[in-house]
C-alpha cells in the first residue's frame, strides 16, 4: 500500500496543539476533582493557614533557596503573585525592596500582616484579590514580578501576559513538573477515599509550550523537589490531609492515617513525606527573543 501523506502533514501534536486550551482543559479536570467533595477552599481556611505557618521549616527553607535563585537589587520594585504568608515579600522587604503582594486568601494577608509585626518588616502593599481579577492599572511596573506555586488560573496565557504587562524587568515563575510529594500521596488516597481518581493541576512542560506559543522565548531549569512537608507527628499530619480531601468521617481517616503510617519517613526534624518529584524555575527578561543560531 502506497503512502499518500504529503510531509508537510507530518507534524508533531507539540506544533499543532493549542497549549492554552490544553492548560485550561487540565485545570478544569483537576477543578472539578476538589470542588466535587467541597476541599477547593483549603487556602481560605485560617486553620490551614495556621497550620502550615506552625510547621514553618518547610516554607521558610523553600522561600529561602528561591531568593538565591533569582537576581534581585536591594532597592528593587516587585510583585509578588499569590504571595501567601509573606514567605517571599517579607524577606524581599527587609532586604529593601518596595513589595506588592497579590493574594486573594484574606486568611494568607491576616497571617502575613502578623508576620510583618513580627518580624518588624517594612511596609508591604497588599491587594487582596485572584491575579485574573486584577487589572494593570491597579498596579505600577515592577523590576521583577515573582509567581512562586501560584499558577492557578484557567487562562494561563491571559495571566502570564499580564505579568509581562507590568513587568520592566524580569518574570520569574515557579511551577511543578510533576505532582510533588504531597499531590502524589492524594492521587493515592483519593480513590481508596472516595472510589474516583485525583487529577493534579497542568504541569509546567504546558506552561512551557504556552508561552512559546504567545512568543515569549523563557529560561526554564528544572530540579529536583527537595522541599516536603515535615510534621511533628502522624496525627498532625492526619490532620492535613483531611483537611486537604475535606474528610470528616472516621472511616476516612482511618485508611489516610493507615496510608501515611506506610508512606512517611521519621528523623530528626519530624515526619516527612516520601515521593520523588521535579519542580521548574522559567523566567525571561521583559523584550527577551531567541538567539539566532547559525
């Protein structure tokens, strides 16, 4: 049988996909997985919040090792993008750079604002509102503009467009490249749970291939997800996890308590979950194109 494709059909799904609807489509699916048992709301819960500001070591070493990553001046302007508990703009701050934090969670800014008090931070302008609901003029432009594990929006294209908008400088996004440790222990428990599978959010290769699309040209380093949780006890984190599904019957926490007993390692700092994952650093400077190669 003779072969009558002409060449020119022979292109990869990667040249042809829309990777913006491939994003959305991911996230939706992973949307519909939370808010179909009501756990969509983790992050708004003051408790939660709480909860990982009490653990504190792993926040503050995370945060700690992605400002090395990123070129920043002393006397810099920078938005930080769902900004949490101040992890970023606290330190940013009192390294003495003008910071302003967008977090739509009024429980993240209470706890940042007591944070500041705390440590005796500078001045941090807060906006409390989702980044697709910010608008530029709301803002200024920023030397850097920082989006650190907060990429959860439908239109990833329109959001990282408009980080470019009010960028002068450089943009600097932190993403997963695959589900981290504790995505990993939910894609496991959720269907001895609740009997159907767990969809994590879209990945970094298709954030990646969306800003090829849309013509920004990014740096992108990816390394190895050091940074798990570590809690004091078992029950502790038992706690997070039903937290984290919104289980609240004993049936339930039971086989997650089971399930961690299993899954978890025990030294010196606490428990800490087991799970191999890659995360990725893609940032560009504003106007950047490729370099032509010969």
């Amino acid at each position: 049988m003779t072969d009558t494709r002409d060449d020119s059909e022979d292109i990869s799904v990667a040249d042809t996909l829309n990777w913006n609807e491939e994003w959305e489509r991911r996230y939706i699916r992973h949307l519909i997985t939370v808010s179909s048992k009501n756990c969509g709301e983790y992050w708004k819960n003051p408790r939660n919040v709480q909860r990982v500001i009490k653990r504190g070591t792993f926040p503050a070493r995370q945060a700690s090792h992605q400002l090395k990553q990123i070129e920043i001046p002393e006397s810099a302007t920078v938005l930080d993008i769902g900004s949490g508990t101040g992890t970023l703009a606290i330190p940013l701050a009192k390294r003495g750079c003008s910071v302003t934090a967008v977090e739509p969670s009024k429980a993240m800014i209470d706890s940042m604002l007591r944070c500041q008090t705390k440590l005796k931070s500078p001045h941090i302008r807060t906006v409390n509102k989702s980044w697709e609901d910010v608008t530029p003029d709301e803002l200024e432009t920023y030397d850097v503009v920082i989006a650190s594990y907060s990429l959860t929006m439908k239109d990833i294209a329109d959001a990282v467009r408009k980080m470019d908008l009010v960028s002068r400088g450089s943009v600097y996004l932190f993403w997963y490249l695959t589900p981290p440790a504790w995505a990993q222990i939910m894609q496991n428990l959720w269907p001895k749970v609740y009997g159907s599978p767990y969809y994590f959010k879209p990945t970094a290769e298709v954030l990646f291939q969306v800003l090829l699309q849309h013509k920004i040209y990014p740096n992108m380093e990816v390394e190895i997800g050091s940074h798990s949780p570590v809690y004091s006890s078992l029950g502790e984190a038992a706690d997070d996890f039903c937290a984290r599904m919104n289980c609240k019957d004993d049936r339930a926490r039971r086989i997650i308590t089971n399930y961690l007993r299993q899954h978890m390692k025990w030294d010196e700092k606490g428990w800490e979950l087991r799970g191999d994952s890659w995360n990725a650093r893609i940032w560009w400077k504003k106007g950047q194109t490729p370099v032509p190669r010969n």
